[in-house]
C-alpha cells in the first residue's frame, strides 16, 4: 500500500503512467529491503494493477495480487475527501472516480 502512487512524480513530471513507473520503482525499492523474487513481483502487479477507470492493459497474474489490487484501488478510492476539496470541481477525475462519502 505505501508504495502503490510512488510513480506520481514520473507522471506529473513526464506524463509517465504512475503505475508503470512505480511498479518499476518498487522493484528497486523491494529488492534492497530483502523481499524475495516472488514477493516483488506480486507486489508489482499490485502496484500495476490498482487503476481506477483506466483500461490498463497490464495484466494480474497471482491471485494474491489480484486481491490485493482489489483492496488497494478500493482503499484508494475511500480515503479521498473529494466532498472536502476545494479544486473537486477543476478536477480531472470523473464524477465516478470521486469519493463524495464518508463510510464508517
């Protein structure tokens, strides 16, 4: 979860797609800590795996990254305060990417 936006930076700075970039930046990141060759790459397929409304053609292959991608790009979505931010209505997200709730 900490590292599934780390690609930001290369889309604000070269219109990278942020998932790409941070699935590979996660991979540097991964390999220097100790996960194993497993670990890694299902942590990149969540990082990669994660859109919101994007039709991504980056496939998840290990169902643990498949789930996992799941509660990501839910968690993701819920803890946007869209209903609380001043530029919501400039914003470039679709109405349906929005979180306009508060779920308890």
């Amino acid at each position: 979860g900490l590292l599934h936006d780390i690609g930001r930076a290369a889309e604000y700075n070269t219109g990278a797609d942020h998932q790409l970039a941070g699935k590979e930046l996660a991979g540097t990141i991964l390999k220097e800590c100790g996960f194993n060759e497993k670990e890694i790459r299902i942590i990149q397929q969540v990082i990669a795996g994660h859109s919101h409304d994007r039709g991504h053609e980056t496939a998840v292959y290990e169902e643990e990254a498949e789930m996992i991608a799941g509660w990501i790009k839910s968690a993701d979505h819920l803890s946007r305060n869209c209903m609380f931010c001043k530029a919501s209505d400039s914003c470039k997200w679709s109405e349906t990417r929005k979180n306009r709730t508060i779920v308890w």
